[in-house]
C-alpha cells in the first residue's frame, strides 16, 4: 500500500511540474514572441491584463504545489526503502522551489507589479521603450526558470523510473508487468 501512494505521489509530482514547466516554455515560444508583434502600447496592457488574472484556482496547483508534493513524495520514497528516488523527487523539489517559484516571486513578479501601475504611455517610441525595458528582463528571467523548471520535470521523472526499478524487485514483476 505504500508504494501505491508513493507511485501516486510521484505521478503527481510529474503532472504539476510538467504543467509549470510547460506554462513557462508557452510564454517563451509563443506569449512573448505574438506580444512582440504587437503595437507595444497593446502589449503592455494585453501584459497588464494576464498579470492581473493569473494569479487564480487553476495556476495556483501548478505553480505552488510542485515543491510541496515533490516534498511528500521524497519522504514516502524514504519510507519505503527508495533511497535513488528519494534522492531525485528532494533534488527535483530544491532545484523548482529555487529556479521557479523563488525566482518568479523574487524577480518576475515585482516587474510584473511595476508594469501592473504603469500608464500606458499613448506616445508610440515611449510605449516601445517602456516595453523593451520590460520584456527583455522578463524574458530572459522566463528563460531561466522554464529551464530550471523543465530540469525539475526531468529530475522527477528520473524519481518516478527509480520507483518503479523499486518497485520490480519487490513485487515480483518484470519491467513489462508479468510475473517472474
């Protein structure tokens, strides 16, 4: 029964980061990139506008649960004897609560909350350059966290591939789920 909820846990653990890592990657490949065709004074408000919904029921799991269940799902890997897992879901939980949510909150964030004040300069070279000083910063922290999030994605599933190496010995089954 132990492994049942550590197996549930890890897959857990690789949805949500694997929704947060994802979410970052959209803004890097396509958010930013439609935004810089915009007119840059409909950037800053279509900007505005995602800052002032995002913080909402639907990203809150994604965004703060990683750590928190990465977390739970290394203490049940120690219960159960699964040391490697336990090794990649700890390092997996520090390298997102650091790279991701710390940073986000740390840098992204307050540029968020400055732009969120900001009046939409109506001059056309001012909007732009308001813009550029925004999103060149904002991409490039963005950068950073979709690939420290996108490791964490990574180190989770190689804690989910160490559970179920856990699992093969103990259960009696081979890796393609018949008895030995």
């Amino acid at each position: 029964m132990a492994f049942f909820f550590l197996y549930a846990a890890a897959l857990g653990s690789l949805v949500l980061t694997g929704l947060i890592a994802g979410f970052f990657y959209a803004y890097a490949c396509s958010v930013m990139v439609g935004f810089a065709i915009l007119d840059p004074r409909t950037a800053i408000a279509a900007m505005q506008a995602i800052n002032a919904t995002v913080r909402n029921i639907y990203f809150a799991p994604a965004f703060f649960g990683p750590p928190l269940i990465l977390a739970i799902t290394t203490v049940l890997a120690m219960r159960v004897g699964a040391r490697r897992a336990a090794i990649w879901f700890g390092t997996a939980s520090g390298v997102y609560l650091l790279g991701g949510l710390l940073l986000t909150m740390r840098i992204n964030v307050p540029m968020n909350e400055a732009l969120a004040v900001t009046t939409i300069p109506q001059d056309p070279a001012e909007a732009l350059r308001l813009w550029a000083d925004y999103a060149g910063p904002w991409q490039f922290w963005n950068f950073v966290r979709t690939v420290v999030s996108t490791l964490a994605l990574v180190l989770t599933g190689l804690g989910l591939l160490a559970v179920q190496g856990a699992l093969r010995p103990s259960a009696g089954y081979s890796v393609a789920g018949r008895a030995r």
